[in-house]
C-alpha cells in the first residue's frame, strides 16, 4: 500500500465499502507466537488482546479481560525511573497472576541503563514479555522525552529498545504512534529500525498522532504499511470496539493481532464480543454482579482507600444504559467507600445475588502461590 491508500476508517462504516462484496476470512482464534531467535518465545492462544491504560489495566481488569477471551494482556506503562528509585512515593505492589500469562509489563523511560535493569526486575517479576511505551502524549511523560517524545528521537528510541531487548531472553515488543505531527509517517522508518537494530520482536501501532490525542479516528491504511515493511508481528490498536472492526482490520491490513482499549473499560462482554462473536447485551443484573466482583478484587489489589478513588470512573462505565440512570451513577460516585456501594448495588439489584454467587463459586482470586513483587506502578493516565 503506498500513502495514497485510502484511510481506513473504524468510526464510521466506510471500512465495510473497502472490504467489497467479500466477508474476511480471518480466525481471531488462532494461535501464533510472538519472539525471535534468542528470546523465549511467548505461545499465544488468539488475536485479541487487552490493551494497556494507564489508571485502568491493573490486575482485576487483566483478569477479568482473559476470562472473558482476551488471548494476551498489557499492563499499563511503569516508570523505568520509578523502578530504579523503588522506595518513592509511587511504590506499590505489582502482582502478576498466574492465571493472567501470557502478559506483558509496559515500561517506559529513556536511559538504556535503566531500562536494562527495569528489564531485569520484570523478568524476575514473571512476565513473558516487555513493552516499551513509545505513544503516551501526556505532557507528564513526554517532557522527560519518553512516551511519544521517542517519535522525535529515533536514535534513544533504538538505543532504550535495543537495551531492553538485550537485558534478558524475554521479547520485546514497543507499542508506537504514526509521529508526534499530524500527518506524520515516522512510524514507518522508526517500526523498521526497533525490529532490524533494535531487536523489537513485535510492534503495537495506534494509529494517531500524538497531537491528535484521542480525536479523529485511528487511520489503520498505516498499520497495513506498517505490517508490509516489519516481519514480525503487528498489533492494531485503535477505534476497534466490536467483531466487525476486529475483523475488518486483520482483513484490510494483514494485522497479526487487534487490541482492545476504551470499548473494555467496564465493559468485558466487548472483549468476548471480539473474541467470539458473540454480541449479548449483559442484562442489568449481570453487570452488577461483574462490578461488585470487580469491585472486591481491586479492593484486594490496592487496599480501601486507594480502591476508593480508582474505582469511581468505573461504575460510570459499568453501569451504562437506562436500567440504571445518571443520578444513580452519580450516587455511587460520591459514596466513601467500595463496602458502601456494593451494599447499595445489591439492595437495589438483588437479583444480582445469584450470578454473584456463582463468580464467587467459579473464578479464583489471585492467592499467595501468585507472584508478588514490589514494584511502582505508574502514576500516570493517558498513553
Ligand atoms: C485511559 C487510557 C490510558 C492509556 N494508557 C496507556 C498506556 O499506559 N500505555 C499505552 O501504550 N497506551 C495507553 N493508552 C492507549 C491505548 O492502549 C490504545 O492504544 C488507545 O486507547 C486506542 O485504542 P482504543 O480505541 O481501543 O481505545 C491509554 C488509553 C486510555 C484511554
């Protein structure tokens, strides 16, 4: 494809028009392998993975994404420099369960010595892949020169990468933007130099610039130029919220896999949509039951005050639709804490009750047998 493709468009249906008279013929369920020769390579079961967000994919929300058919997830970005300083503010514990594998922790920093040892620790962490975020348009992140600054700066981005890539045996893969300008083609030079000198085993592509932040729409014409220019595996990020999309831009790029993102957030039956093709609107009481076990676990994680804060956007997402109502959202939002609103969900919504109990009966919590380290976690939201 050559820069005069025409856009491929996810938030409209213009997409369906390029794809023609023929329905895809594309398998979300099959499995491939991310690594190259030196690494270890990661099995993966499907082409659907869980996207990373920061203030978003902690474990609760990785879990609940494999249950519910995510084939590989991505926590959100961690400070390399937040991992060296570990006594800081930031430090909190990051848990890897060992029902969440295969996972990839995403870091982000700009000293190829401390990405080195950031690399090291989560290797010792149990990941099977590292991440290097090189998209974040957070001015918190960028002006240190990380996140989508290293668009700008091919010659750190090369060098954080390739250090990280040569720190341990497990594959690294960087997620990208198409450049900092819009209309910019950086993503091009910059995908092919992390996979020839860097040693980058895969690459996610979102599509925007960062100037663009989350506006406009995720033009995956680049991610089709993108798979033709890299031999390894590609991941499209972006606009894609249901089966059509998924399917339509492995089709139209030759994308190895799609990921998932703000269609997810507390709203896991996208995933399964994504992964199965199995569209059901969950009724109001199933979604209840979900939260009110979303709600414990990250009670769990982060203990009650922090899960205090962090799950409020979350009941927002959660409970969309008009079983529930704005000034019921709004209620849950301003209560002190996660034990008062699951008690006041599930008096209101009782029949709840027993699709609760059978999550309570079938899906483990993280226990001791899973790996606990100390690491910080990062701070920041966006990417
Ligand atoms: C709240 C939020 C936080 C994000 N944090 C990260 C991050 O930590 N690292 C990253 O690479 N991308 C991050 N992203 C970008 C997403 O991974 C994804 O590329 C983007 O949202 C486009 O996909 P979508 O349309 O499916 O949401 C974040 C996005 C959102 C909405």
């Amino acid at each position: 494809m050559t820069d005069a493709s025409p856009p491929i468009d996810l938030t409209t249906t213009s997409f369906l028009e390029l794809l023609g008279e023929h329905l895809p013929s594309v398998d979300l369920s099959a499995p491939f392998s991310i690594g190259r020769e030196g690494t270890i390579p990661v099995h993966i079961e499907g082409r659907v993975a869980l996207a990373p967000m920061a203030g978003v994919s902690v474990q609760a929300f990785r879990r609940q994404g494999r249950r519910f058919g995510a084939s590989v997830v991505f926590t959100e970005m961690v400070s390399i420099s937040g991992l060296h300083y570990a006594n800081e503010r930031t430090r909190d514990y990051l848990r890897i369960a060992t029902d969440e594998h295969p996972i990839a922790v995403q870091l982000f920093g700009t000293d190829p010595a401390l990405m080195r040892e950031a690399a090291q620790q989560v290797k010792d962490a149990g990941a099977d892949m590292i991440d290097i975020n090189m998209g974040c348009p957070v001015k918190k992140v960028s002006k240190t020169g990380a996140g989508c600054a290293l668009l700008d700066d091919p010659d750190t981005a090369v060098a954080v990468a390739r250090a990280c890539a040569e720190a341990t045996d497990l594959p690294v893969t960087v997620k990208i933007r198409r450049g900092m300008k819009n209309g910019s083609h950086d993503f091009a030079i910059l995908g092919q130099r992390l996979v020839e000198e860097a040693g980058v085993s895969a690459l996610t592509l979102h599509p925007r610039s960062a100037a663009q932040m989350y506006t406009g729409f995720a033009d995956h014409a680049l991610t089709a130029k993108l798979v033709e220019l890299v031999d390894v595996p590609v991941f499209a990020s972006g606009d894609i919220t249901d089966r059509v999309r998924a399917e339509a831009v492995m089709a139209l790029t030759g994308c190895a896999g799609v990921m998932i993102g703000r269609a997810a957030q507390g709203n896991p039956w996208a995933v399964r949509d994504l992964t199965t093709g199995k569209a059901v609107e969950p009724d109001p009481e199933e979604r209840v039951a979900e939260l009110v076990r979303f709600v414990r676990e990250v009670v769990r994680e982060m203990g009650d005050h922090r899960a205090t804060g962090f799950l409020r956007k979350f009941y927002g997402w959660y409970l969309r639709g008009d079983a529930f109502g704005k000034a019921a959202r709004r209620e849950l939002m301003v209560m002190e804490s996660p034990a008062e609103v699951e008690a006041h969900l599930l008096e209101q919504w009782p029949g709840a009750l027993p699709q609760l109990a059978e999550l309570e009966a079938t899906v483990r919590y993280p226990d001791d047998t899973d790996r606990v380290i100390e690491l910080p976690v990062s701070a920041y939201g966006g990417g």
